[in-house]
C-alpha cells in the first residue's frame, strides 16, 4: 500500500528531476508544503527559482498562478475586484478573482512592488484571506506563496517590512551551482528539447508517457501526521535556547553574538522551528523530534529572523554566519 510518506517522496523526486544542483531548495519546497508555510527565495537571476516552483505546481498537479511583481503594480491585481454587472436586467457588483486564488502562487521579484501590494499580500499569507471592499474571500485550503527576489539588485525595489519577513516559514539562499551540476543542467535542458519534439509526434498519434500522479490528499494525511510527531522537553528546551539567544546574545559572552544582533527573533521563529523539526523527523521516517533535525532547519528558519547589527554590517559579516555562530554556542541539554 503507498503511504503519504512514498508519495511525499515520490514528488520530491519528481520536483529534483526537473532541478539540478539545487537540491535544499527541492527539500525546502517540501517542507514548506508539509507546514502549511510560505517561502522566500533569494538568488541571482539564472539560479532555478521560478523554474523550481513550476517544478512543485507541475507535479502536484494543482491549480498555478505567477504574478510578476513590478512598481506599478496594483493591489487589484493581485487579489482581483469588484466588477459592476448587468445580470438578468439587474446591476450588480460580481467579484473577479485575481491569480492570488490558486493554490502554488509565484510571486516573482516580489521586493519590486509597492507598499499597498505588499500590505494585501501580507493578509493573504496571515490569515488565508483576502478582503476586498467590504467583503471577506477565503483562499484555497492548499496555499503556498513562493516568493523569490534578486538580493544585489537595488534600483526600483522596494525592502521587504520585518513584519513580512517574519510571515516567511523559511527564507532559502539559492546559489550559482558548481561545475558538474552546470554540466547537467545544459543535458537537462537539451533533453527536454527533444522530449518537446516527442510530444508533438505523439499529438500525431504516438503515445505518450505515463505521466506521474500524485494525490493531493497526500499532503493533509501527512500534515496530520506530522502534528502527531513527538517533541521532548530537551528538544523543546533547545529550540527556546536557540530563539532566545538571539534576543538575549549577551548571556554568551564568550561568542560574537552580542555584536552581531541587534534585535532578535519573535515567538513566530520558534514556532516554525517545531513545525519544521517536525516535519524533518516525518520526511526521516521517525515518529519523534531530534536535535539533528532542529540544526537541519535553522539555516532557513532564522536566518531572515533577526536584525543584524551596525558593527556586523561595517565588518561584512552575513546571517548565514550568525547561524554558525549561533549553532556552536547553543548547546543540547
């Protein structure tokens, strides 16, 4: 019999075949589908983003919608409006969806758009709805924002608020792949060239590959599992460690903390470490949380959770390193 767990595994490898060298960002696709959670992706341009959430849409087989972000923008344009209409002799206001109502929404270049689009996003991925005059809209159960914006770029963009930030389950750092994934990147694209041109022979009659099938209600049979995944007191005292080390770096003298952060992360930063330690254990097959699997998602959960401080940005020092440091001081127990 398959379980949530084969299928589960089932479309991250059918998400990896379509992503070369980017393997964390496949994982972290994953978890974020496990979670319930949103995700940001940073990286230069060529580096997979976008093409890695059509990966996730293509293979979940779910509703997709992208909306290129850009400084014009509307908030209509992303939550939809209200359109006056003549329906059977009578005027009415009839509301038109906008492409936030799908259920994998791609929001590219998203620090390009305003402050109002950002504030309209912002309701959609806290609460799941979407207000529109006087009108409340529910979102899909199954919704996930994939954001992505280029970190170098300054001109026309504008900084994500903290508040956002935090609204992020994780923030995954996407770099240039090495050498022999670049080599298989360039045999990935030419193969499926060839693959195009053998779908235009099969609409003349050949047949086509069985294409993969994945069943929705994998994800919420495993949501509910992974909610039943234990947590001990020892795990769940080095989360809180962890958290409050960076409100309190002071209480480690003998680490860089205390110059390194100035403000540190809200209660949002420990909950979405147990929601994705959790979801770690599951992926792992175990029906309990270690501290293995709390280290494994730090990276992505805290590192958009705090801000740096005046003396670490005048010394060039990057939140990646804050974690390291952060992952050495704090110890298990």
């Amino acid at each position: 019999m398959t379980t949530a767990r084969d299928l589960i595994q089932a479309l991250n490898d059918q998400v990896a075949q379509s992503v070369v060298g980017q393997s964390h960002v496949v994982n972290s696709l994953v978890l974020g589908l496990l979670t319930g959670g949103h995700i940001l992706l940073e990286g230069l341009p060529g580096t997979a983003k976008t093409r890695s959430v059509k990966a996730l849409a293509n293979a979940l087989q779910t509703q997709f919608g992208r909306i290129q972000f850009t400084p014009d923008l509307l908030p209509s344009d992303v939550t939809g409006t209200e359109l006056y209409q003549e329906v059977e002799g009578k005027h009415q206001l009839h509301f038109q969806a906008g492409p936030i109502f799908n259920n994998i929404v791609l929001a590219d270049e998203i620090n390009r758009a305003p402050a109002k689009v950002q504030a309209a996003l912002l309701e959609a991925m806290a609460e799941g709805t979407i207000t529109v005059g006087d009108k409340t809209h529910q979102l899909p159960e199954l919704f996930m924002v994939l954001a992505t914006q280029n970190p170098i770029e300054q001109e026309g963009t504008y900084p994500l608020p903290e508040a956002q930030m935090d609204r992020f389950l994780l923030k995954v750092d996407v770099d240039y792949p090495d050498a022999a994934a670049e080599k298989d990147i360039i045999r990935l694209v030419r193969h499926e060239e060839s693959r195009d041109d053998e779908k235009d022979l099969s609409a003349n009659g050949t047949d086509e590959p069985e294409r993969f099938a994945f069943d929705i209600n994998a994800v919420f049979e495993a949501r509910k599992q992974i909610s039943k995944i234990e947590v001990s007191d020892m795990v769940e005292d080095y989360i809180v460690n962890l958290i409050m080390a960076t409100r309190k770096p002071q209480d480690y003298p003998n680490s860089s903390l205390s110059t390194w952060i100035e403000v540190g992360s809200s209660p949002r930063a420990s909950i979405a470490l147990d929601k994705c330690a959790r979801a770690q254990a599951w992926l792992a097959g175990r029906d309990h949380v270690i501290p293995d699997d709390i280290r494994a998602v730090v990276p992505m959960v805290l590192g958009h959770r705090f801000i740096l401080s005046y003396d670490a940005l005048a010394d060039g020092i990057t939140h990646q390193q804050v974690v390291n440091e952060l992952l050495n001081t704090v110890t298990i127990g």
